[in-house]
C-alpha cells in the first residue's frame, strides 16, 4: 500500500415526507463514504471494511486517470486524485453487508480494510475521513 485516503458526504435530502402536523417521518440521512487506495500491485482482492463496528462490502474500481472526488465542504476546495507512477489507484464504495462479518481486530478508529494479495490477507486502517459538499451546495 502507498496511499490512503478517505471522504464521506451525507446527501441533502430530496422531498421529504412529513405528519399532519409537519413534522419529518425519517429525519436521519444516510453517509456515503468513498475511500481512495493506491497500492503497488494490480491484483488486490478487496475483501470488506469496518466502521464503528458494522462490517460493510467493498464495491471496487480501478481508476486510470485523474479523477474528480468532489469538493472539500470545510475550505470549498476541489479535490482531485489520480494514480502515481507504476502504481493502481482503487476507489472502494462501502455498500451493506449480508454477511455481518465481526470485526477481526480490536476496534479501529476511522475505517477498517481488508484486502488480499495472493493469499496473503492485509489491513488498512484510514483514521481521518474529509467531508465532501453535498452537490447542491457546490
């Protein structure tokens, strides 16, 4: 592994249904994280991720070119990525998971990785995660 790096944006909320009196049925929004992994080898398997305890599924992408992640909602700066030389670039989508997986090690701050090279499992742990703007407000 290089680099790795983490964002999440909590979506602004469409039409949203209310009671008689106008009160919000489901107030809670749903965070999507996106994570940005460069890695020497092309042939990682990536395996699940932990957050707070709850196992997620991996949807992984490799990236070939400079890519867009979104803007920084703290400084409004665009943040871009793109793979270094020799090395692949994987975005990872967290997505829920079936399975339920316990957490293999004690509990992590930030995000939890697993992945496979050959046979060998690894882990990463992403401590820090950047809020991104939610795209009505870029």
């Amino acid at each position: 592994m290089v680099k790795a790096r983490g964002y999440f944006m909590i979506p602004t909320p469409g039409t949203i249904a209310v009671d008689d009196s106008g009160n919000p049925l489901n107030a809670s929004r749903d965070t999507v994280f996106t994570l940005y992994v460069e890695t020497k080898s092309k042939t990682v398997k990536w395996e699940r991720a932990w957050k707070n305890g709850r196992s997620f599924a991996l949807i992984p992408s490799q990236i070939n070119k400079e890519e867009i992640v979104g803007t920084a909602k703290k400084d409004n700066g665009k943040i871009v990525i793109a793979p270094g030389n020799s090395n692949t670039l994987w975005r990872l989508e967290l997505a829920d998971d079936q399975k339920k997986e316990k957490l293999p090690q004690a509990a992590q701050q930030g995000i939890l990785l697993k992945g496979r090279s050959g046979n060998k499992p690894f882990y990463i742990v992403i401590k820090s995660l950047t809020e991104l703007a939610s795209p009505e407000y870029q």
